[in-house]
C-alpha cells in the first residue's frame, strides 16, 4: 500500500519561540489508515498537522528542516493550493473559528466556489457531505446558533465536500460535551466507512480514540516516543502514564492490578474497551467458580446539617426572555442547599441549566421566581459585587477574565475594590499564589503563559477575594491529563482547607474521582442529588438524563452480580477485585 | 434568527421572490426621488410607494409598527422645527419674531416624510432579501470581493463577538466594586470597559489567526474569483418591477425640473 504522508527527519521553529516545536519526526501513514496522535499540551502535536496540511511552511513561517510529503509531493516544493483543499483537509480545534459563512451551505460549498466546480456538481457535493455527516437539512441554519457537536460536523462536512485523500482533524471533540463528542466521533468513522481517506486525528479523549484508530503515536517535547497499535500502546502502562496521557479507566484498572501484584487477576491484562474489559473478568470468576454475592449497596447518605448553609435556593425559577414571544424555561423549581464545605458537583447535558443555576449564587442572575439566598441575603437585592466576598466565580475560558498585563496586577484587581490596607492586600496576593503554586509568577504577563497556568491565575484572583463558596465552571475542558489532575488537586486542597466548592464539568472520571456530592440537572430540574456513589449508581435516571457513568462504573453494572453498584473509581474496582478473591462476595465497600 | 440585527422576516411574497439586485435598484430610486422633493405631497406619493411595496411583501406590521414609532417622532420633530426657517409663502401664523408660514408647513411635513422613506425602503428591502442574497448581488454587480467577504465576516461574527462580551463583562463584574446605582453608576460602568479592552483584543486576535488558518486550509485566494453558488437569476416579474421603478423616477425627474418645479420644491427663502 502507498504510503499517504511521509515524514523525514521534520523538525520545526516557529519565528518567535526560542525552541524547537518539532526535532527529527519521522512517520509514515498508509493510504486508508486512521491515525490517533496523543500526547501533553505542548508536544507539538498542532505544529505536527500544520506541516501535514502545508499551512507549515506556506503560511506559517518558520524555520523547517526535514522533509514532508503529501499524496506524493513535497510542501516545501509546491504551492499550498496543490494540497487544499483536494489533497488534504483540515478540521480546527475551535468550531467558531473555522465556520466563517452566513449559513451551514455557505460553509460547505466554500472550498468548491474556490475550486471553481460547475454548480451541480457544488450541489450535489453539499447534499453529499451533509449526509455523511447526519445534518440534511441544516443548509440555512446560522452557524453560530448550532450545538458545538452540529458545529464541529459543519466543519468536517465543508471539508470532506472537496474529497480530500487525507483528513486531519487537531483536536476536534476537545470543546465538545459527551453527545457532541459521540456525534462527531460517529461522523469520523461514518467517513471512514463511506469514503475511504486517510484519517490523522489528534485527540486527549483516548476513551473513543481506541476504539476506533488503526494505530497511535505519542508525542513528547517535539518527538515522537510510541508508535504502535493501541492494544501495543498501552500495554506500557508506566511509559504511557509518565508521558501524561491518560489510559481507559479499564485498561487503567489492569495496571493496578500489575501494581498490587495480584497475580489471580493477571489474565485480566491491560484490555482496552468496556466489553473486552467485562469478559476478561467473567473468565477468571467463572474459572474461579466464584459465587455471585448479592450486593446491597451501602451508601453514605447526605448527613442532615445544622450549620449556616451558604446558598440556599427557594422554588428557583429562571426564565429566559421574559415577556417576549420566546420565553425558554431554563430553571423549573430548585429547591437546594449549598453548605459550608461542600464538594459539589454540576452535572447535566448542555442546556440542562448547570451554568444558569450557579450563574444564580452569585447573583449574576437573578430568579424570574421563587428565591436564592446567599449567607441569608436575598440575592435579588444585592448586586454581583457586594456578593463577591461571599461567592467567588471563576469562567471556563481564563482568556474572558484576564485584564492585567502583569500576574501581580491580576490577582489584585478583585481584592484592590475591598478596602483592604497595602500590607493585608500584598499578603491576599502572595496567599493566593502559594494556594495554586504560582509563587514567582508575579512581574510575568498572564496572558503568554500556558492556558493551565492561566486557569491557574484565574483561580487565584478568585482566592484572593476570599470567597466562602468558590464555583468553577469546566475547569478541565481541552487539558490534559496531567493538567487537568493538577488543576483538580488544586481544587481539593482549597476544599480541604475549608473552602466550599461547585464545579461544573462534562468529565464523569473527574467528578468520581473528586466530588463529595453530585447533582445531576436535566430540562432544568434537579433529578438527583447525594454523595457520588449513590448519584452514579442509580443508572436508569442517569440515562433518563442522558448521562454516561464512568467507565469502571458501567464495567461493574454490567457484572452486577459481582461488583458492588457503587463502584466509582479504578481504586474502588481493585479492591472489590481483592476482597473477591479472597472469596468474600458480601463485601460492599461503604464509600 | 433572533437577532436584531438580522431584519429578515420569511415570507412566500413576489416581493421576496424578486431578484436581489432589482430590489436594490428600487431602493436607488427611491432614494433619488426621496432626495429631488421637499413638498408634502410628493413626498407623501414616495412613503405611499414604499408602504405598498412593504404591503405585498406582507412584513409584519409589528415589526413595521416599531420602527414606525421612531419615525413618528421623527416627523413631528420636522414639522414643529422646519417652520420656523421657511419664510416663503403666506403666513399662516405671527407672535413677535416667530412666523409660520403655509411653505413651512408643506416643507416640514415633506422632510419628515422623506427621511421615514429613506428609512422604510432600507428596511423592507433588509426584511424581503437574506444577508446572503444582498451580498451576493454586491458580487455580481462586481463590488471587489475583498470588500463582500470581509462584509461576510462582519456579520458573521457579531454575535460572536457580541457572546465573548457578554461573558467578559461577566466575569469582570464578578471582581469589580460596586457601582452603586443611578446616573453616575452608568458613566462609572461605562468607564470600567476599559479593562474589556485586553481580553477582547486578545480573543479577536486568537479567532482571527486560527480563521486565516482554516481560510487557508479551504483553498481562499483572494486572487481568484470563486465561482458563486447562489445564481441569481432575472425573470420578467423582475423586469417589470424595474421598469416601474425607472419610470416612477422618470417621472418624478422630469416633474421636479421640467413640469411643475414649484410645486415638488418649496424654495425656503
């Protein structure tokens, strides 16, 4: 088979970075093969696709050394209009950058307008590549008023539209919740099946990735350092987790397994997908002869409080565009409390009502009905800023709330407004820095540090304000691994220093893992609340509210019989593994 | 689209049905003979046309009705000013220095009603025709296609950058002091979005590199003309509709300078 891209010895230095991007990679990709590109922020894996696509050296410059050859011809040799948009396409990280039209046509038939095609054949091509991609029927809608999922298949279909040989796609789902992912993860693979193109997808979700590529490279520091099939890859479980990237929670559980030398599981190996994870198991219990167990589960229920709660909501109601033709009921009645302490997490699909709900402790909203209270005070007669002492908000994207040029001058901004004498403010300032590791950082500009560091900031001009109740709105989305398990570290370490927390997030490893308690939003209600084992367990409301439990979890519902319901964790898998080998089946872990 | 400004309103109406560019040349002679009269009646004739037109094309009058309430004002503003600097023709009223005389009146009635009509024809020619349309017709009247793609862009990314606003100013407030309320706390939030002007500028300039990327990576070159998906396509409604358009300023021309002058034209002094 021909090769589609050949890499000889590509490094790469982009005008303004002292370093190296890329330093001697060389990989070949088969015509037809899909192709999953991982590895830490930074790794070079964007540069990578960019040298793919011949952006690198035609439209980014830099210096290139190295060759790279595209349906056989040299980059640097030809003009970047003998590679796009027929030999190779690109899809973009960011849907709101690369859909420029006034409708969803407009965008799809923009490669061919430049391609000069006859206009049937623009027609048929649109009607094609919006098939593909599951949106007939979507030509006239506006792009910006599209679910990030719809939006990212825009994106792939106005691409695929010109037949490219090749298709790249730099992080396509990393913005996306877990249907917008599922949708476009779907319409990769339906390209595949319809069209036969070359696939390069580079991606930290390694959950889907697995399922569906041919083959993985791991990039590190401007290199590449694995290269293999993915059962290959992450059977080098310390490797590929030094390297920060992030296994399948149940190929993760086989590492443990090795860890703990619990040698009767060993047959167990590193599997990669959920059913093959579920028979591996049931060989070794049925070679075992283990007996089912029944499992009650033990759940810690939430304890009744009797100190002060931070924000409490009354028959919250928020409807927006009141008193217009379109009113849309985005709160339906919410009835909670947040107490000191409080490791809460927001769950629920997009349009569920998370964000609105916490935009409403904080009094950024304000209820259309019913009340929320915030230390006793009804929000409704104060304003954003006087409860900003009390309530500390911090956005998903830090680039929305950075307004300083110096870390210094950032984080004091909040805390400048208090009154506060200029020792007591340095000291806030210093604290605040010390809580999420950023000491020395002060004199730099926040807005050139990586966007860790920058979420980083963004949390500590929160702090500084000394906030009771602290909300973080998606703190991980497009980290990652590593960058993200920091930035929740950090989040823990405030709540165990005291400080209540809400986080908002799509990631269902990150909420077992971290929160005391979860509530669950769907068609803004609130359709669960309780410690997260018991929230996880109960599976038919959660897929009433569109909700995918963790991997492990599902892994232990469908050996239900064996496992207890409220495994949530890989650390809780491990050992429900160990104690049913030592043949206690009645075991239900209290969590 | 619920947005305000994106008037388009969807209707099955001949007048949506019209070539763009026709509409656009309706809207050009409107505009010459809103210019060439200052007189009540024939500017009256003119705002009649353009509710007509409005009137087949069945836009909803609400609609219609809002931007009418503007205009009213408007007028009156214009009939209460503009007598008071006409002084030709017959006074019809004297106190002291203020003399009102029926030219005034004729005039300031006129002026009001051709500023309404400047406004009414751009709007229903914004509520029959798609942002799409009207660029397209730009690009075969061959308006340079740097200008209709970067007007593309424009009105593509308003809400956008209307959204990166709103969540700013979002998160700015979360860390501002209070602004108290009244007057002086609209000049102190007014003055507080400077500090918008970094993340603004950062985001824009984040979006707009990774758009020329994707532009470049979809075969953009502004060298070349792309061969245009819509066609535009003239048929004899469209001829017909064009003709009365010429005609109706035809005869308004030859009127206003050949055939009663005085009477399109109110000299002032």
């Amino acid at each position: 088979m021909e090769n589609a891209v050949e890499i000889r010895g590509l490094s790469f230095k982009y005008e303004d970075t002292e370093a190296s991007v890329l330093n001697d990679v060389n990989l070949k990709v088969r015509e037809g093969e899909f192709l999953g590109i991982m590895g830490p922020t930074g790794a070079g894996k964007t540069t990578l696709c960019l040298c793919v696509t011949g952006l690198i050296p035609h439209t980014v410059s830099g210096q290139l050394a190295g060759e790279v050859i595209v349906v056989g011809k040299k980059t640097s040799e030809h003009t970047l209009y003998d590679f796009v948009p027929q030999g190779v396409g690109m899809v973009f990280q960011d849907p709101e950058s690369q859909l420029f039209g006034l409708d969803v046509e407009e965008d799809v038939v923009f490669a061919l307008e430049y391609e000069n095609l006859p206009r049937t054949e623009i027609r048929k091509r649109l009607q094609w590549a919006l098939n593909v991609v599951r949106l007939d029927g979507f030509e006239e809608r506006f792009p910006y008023f599209l679910s990030g999922g719809q939006k990212q298949r825009v994106a792939i279909a106005s691409v695929l539209a010109s037949r490219p040989k090749i298709l790249v796609l730099d992080e396509p789902t990393s913005e996306l919740d877990p249907i917008g992912k599922g949708e476009v993860f779907r319409a990769i693979d339906e390209v595949r099946r319809t069209f036969q193109c070359t696939i390069i997808v580079v991606e930290h979700d390694t959950e889907n990735l697995v399922r569906f590529a041919d083959r993985l490279v791991v990039m590190n520091k401007g290199r590449i350092v694995l290269e293999g099939t993915p059962g290959e890859i992450f059977r080098h479980g310390s490797e590929v987790q030094k390297l920060g990237v992030k296994a399948p929670q149940v190929t993760d559980l086989g590492y443990l397994i090795h860890e703990h030398r619990m040698n009767e599981w060993a047959e167990y190996g590193t599997p990669l997908t959920i059913e093959e994870a579920r028979d591996r198991l049931l060989r070794v219990l049925e070679k075992r002869n283990t007996p089912f167990g029944t499992h009650a589960a033990q759940h810690r229920t939430l304890e009744a409080r009797k100190d002060e709660p931070i924000v409490e909501t009354k028959d919250l109601w928020h409807i927006y565009g009141m008193g217009t033709d379109r009113e849309i009921a985005a709160l339906k009645g919410i009835d909670l409390v947040i107490y000191p302490n409080d490791f809460v997490a927001f769950i629920g699909q997009n349009g569920s009502g998370k964000t609105t709900l916490a935009k409403h402790f904080n009094g950024l909203l304000k209820p259309s009905k019913g009340s929320v209270l915030v230390s006793g005070r009804d929000t409704k007669t104060a304003s954003v800023s006087e409860l900003s002492g009390a309530v500390g908000y911090c956005f998903q994207n830090p680039d929305h709330q950075i307004f300083n040029t110096t870390v210094y001058d950032e984080i004091a901004y909040g805390p400048r407004n208090l009154k506060l004498s200029k020792d007591q403010l340095h000291d806030r300032i210093l604290e605040a820095l010390r809580a999420v590791g950023l000491e020395g950082y002060e004199k730099l500009n926040p807005l050139f540090l990586g966007k860790g560091e920058r979420q980083k900031v963004a949390v500590a001009s929160i702090l500084a304000m000394h906030p009771k109740l602290l909300i973080v709105d998606e703190p991980t989305t497009g980290m990652d691994w590593r960058t993200l398990t920091t930035m929740m570290n950090l989040i823990k370490n405030l709540n165990e220093s005291g400080m209540a927390v809400v986080f908002i997030t799509h990631n269902m490893e990150i909420v077992a893992e971290y929160a005391k308690r979860v509530i669950v939003l769907f068609d803004g209600r609130v359709v669960l609340d309780g410690p997260t084992s018991q929230v996880f367990s109960q599976t038919d409301l959660l897929m009433k509210a569109l909700i995918t439990p963790p991997q492990i979890t599902q892994l232990a519902q469908m050996l239900k019989s064996y496992f207890s319901p409220s495994t949530i964790t890989v650390r809780d898998a491990c050992e429900h593994l160990r104690l049913l080998s030592r043949g206690g089946t009645n075991h239900a872990a209290v969590i | 689209m619920p947005l305000l400004f994106e008037m388009y309103v969807e209707r099955d109406s001949p007048i949506h049905r019209l070539d763009p560019r026709v509409k656009l040349l309706w809207f050009l002679c409107v505009m010459i003979c809103a210019a060439i009269v200052n007189s009540a009646l024939p500017a009256s004739i003119v705002l009649l046309w353009i509710i007509g037109v409005a009137a087949v094309a069945r836009v909803p009058l609400k609609r219609l009705l809002l931007l009418a309430q503007a205009l009213v004002y408007m007028i009156v503003v214009c009939v209460l000013m503009w007598p008071l600097f006409v002084r030709s023709g017959s006074v019809l009223f004297k106190w002291d220095w203020l003399v009102v005389t029926n030219n005034g009146v004729l005039v300031g009635i006129g002026i009001g009603f051709r500023i309404a009509s400047m406004i009414l024809a751009s709007a229903v020619v914004f509520m029959t025709t798609t942002q799409k349309e009207l660029l397209e017709s730009l690009r075969t009247i061959k308006i340079p296609e740097h200008f209709v793609f970067a007007s593309v862009l424009a009105l593509r990314y308003i809400p956008s950058l209307m959204g990166e606003w709103n969540a700013i100013a979002e998160a700015e407030a979360c860390r501002s002091p209070s602004r108290g309320r009244g007057p002086l706390a609209t000049i102190r939030k007014v003055f507080a979005m400077r500090s918008h002007a970094i993340p603004i500028m950062h985001r824009t300039a984040k979006m707009t590199s990774e758009l020329s990327l994707a532009l470049d990576s979809k075969g953009f070159n502004p060298e070349k003309r792309p061969t245009p998906y819509i066609e535009l396509t003239t048929r004899n409604s469209d001829r017909a509709f064009a003709a009365v358009s010429i005609l109706f300023v035809a005869v308004y021309v030859a009127l206003r300078f050949l055939l009663m002058p005085q009477q399109m034209w109110i000299e002032i002094y």
